[in-house]
C-alpha cells in the first residue's frame, strides 16, 4: 500500500528552483532513500513533506490524505516524526525527558489537569513514561535514561533524536542524515536499527550521505540533481545508472580512492 504520495512538488526560492517537479510514491512497510550531491534538494524535499515549507507547486498526500499545506504540528500529529541533520535534543534535560517531550502531541490532558493532578493526568503520565521507555529500550539507549543529552556520545545522542520521534507514535518516519556523525565502525549497528523499524510498523524516507549504509538498507531509490528527479528505482539500479554515476555515486568513488 502507498502510504505517501508526492506528485510535481516544487519549490522556489526567489528565482531558484530548490525542488522542481518531484514525484514519489513511499510503501508502507519499506525503507525509501533519496539521494544526491549537496545542494540536490533533499532537505528542502523533507521540509516540503513535514509542512515546514510550503510547495510553490505540486501535492502531497498521506494515507490519501492531502497534507500539502499541513502545519508541522498537524504532519506530526497525522503520523509522520522527523529527525534532523543536527540532533535536537534538550542539552540540559535527561534523555527520558527529552523523550517525554515527543509525547506532547499525543497529549489530551491540559492546564487544569496538570495543575490538579487529575486522575487523566495521572494515568496520562504513566502512559507517557511507558511509551518513552520502550522507545528508548528499542533504539539501545535506555541505559541512559537518566543522563543529561549533553553528557552522551553522539550515537547515543542520535539514537535518542530517532527515540523521541518514535514516541509521537508514527507510521512514517523522515530521518535526515541520521548518520552523520557517527563513526564508521557505529555505523553498522545504527543501520540494524533503521532496519528494524518498518518490523515495528514504522515505514522510513531516509537521506543519507553514507552509500555502502543507503545501498544496504533501501528498498527504493530516489535520486535528485539540481532539485529534480535523476533517477528512481532499486539499490541494484540505481548503482548501474550511468546518469546516477557521473552525478553522484562516481564522484564519491573518486574521493574515496
């Protein structure tokens, strides 16, 4: 089932086409990555889909819904999280409370209840707390629940970013550069984990710098160059694109080498 629909998405920038006719279809229960050289578009792309941007042109859809002018608050709400290319965490609360806080959306209580400690804030609490646990339990960090995000390395710190958008309950999750940071040898084990994501129900749009971590872990690929659509397809097809290797994955051989 196609969860997301992205179909002539564009977005401009005074004269500058950031984005320029993009379409997409995301399947539930896969991993979808889109790749690029710098400046391709992609982060404009996940700006456009979490509502933080408005397309000049274009739509887009989740579970056929029309989120194409949705507020971030109302994408969240709708079932997509996101993470970011800088991990936003809370630097002087612990990573339990910075998991709380993903909660918030799926709140009912409010000021009176707080204020009051009403029974439904109370029950709302243990929920909460229940739900940021697991969270942490399964991105591998809940050892350090109680430890300021400021304190963790940068793995944990990333995982943390990916627990938090978990706890808002998606079915969809954006994770932009979730890898960038992180050492080569952690990055196998932190790719396990994007793995085991869609086994949870959560389906993934990934970007991602790191080739041998994107060609291993997406289902499908999307290529931009210059805002638009170079290619799309398998990791298989996407690696024997001649258009694909002059523009992306020939120059980050060349610099390997």
């Amino acid at each position: 089932m196609t969860l997301l629909e992205i179909r002539g998405l564009g977005k401009r920038f005074g004269g500058l086409d950031a984005v320029k006719d993009v379409s997409l279809d995301v399947e539930e229960g896969q991993i979808t990555a889109v790749i690029g050289p710098n400046g391709a578009g992609k982060s404009t792309l996940f700006n456009l889909v979490h509502g933080f941007y408005r397309p000049t042109a274009g739509a887009i859809s989740f579970k056929g819904e029309d989120i194409t002018h949705s507020s971030p608050h109302r994408t969240v709400a709708g079932g997509i999280a996101r993470t970011f290319q800088t991990t936003n965490l809370f630097d002087d609360s612990t990573l339990l409370e910075n998991v709380l806080a993903g909660r918030i959306v799926r709140s009912k209580s409010n000021v009176f209840d707080a204020v009051f400690h009403t029974p439904r804030h109370r029950r709302e609490s243990r929920i909460n707390e229940d739900k940021a646990m697991e969270a942490l339990e399964f991105c591998g960090v809940a050892e350090y629940r109680h430890d300021l995000a400021s304190n963790v390395p940068q793995e944990v710190q990333k995982r943390t970013a990916v627990a938090m958008a978990l706890a808002t309950e998606p079915e969809l999750l954006l994770l932009d550069e979730p890898a960038g940071g992180i050492p080569e040898e952690e990055t196998v084990d932190f790719g396990n984990l994007i793995r085991s994501l869609p086994q949870q129900g959560v389906s993934v749009l990934l970007v991602e710098h790191k080739m041998t971590m994107i060609m291993g872990l997406a289902d499908t690929i999307l290529v931009l160059d210059h805002g638009q659509k170079l290619a799309l397809g398998s990791p298989a097809e996407i690696q024997s694109n001649p258009d694909v290797i002059r523009a992306y994955l020939g120059s980050t051989a060349e610099e390997e080498n």
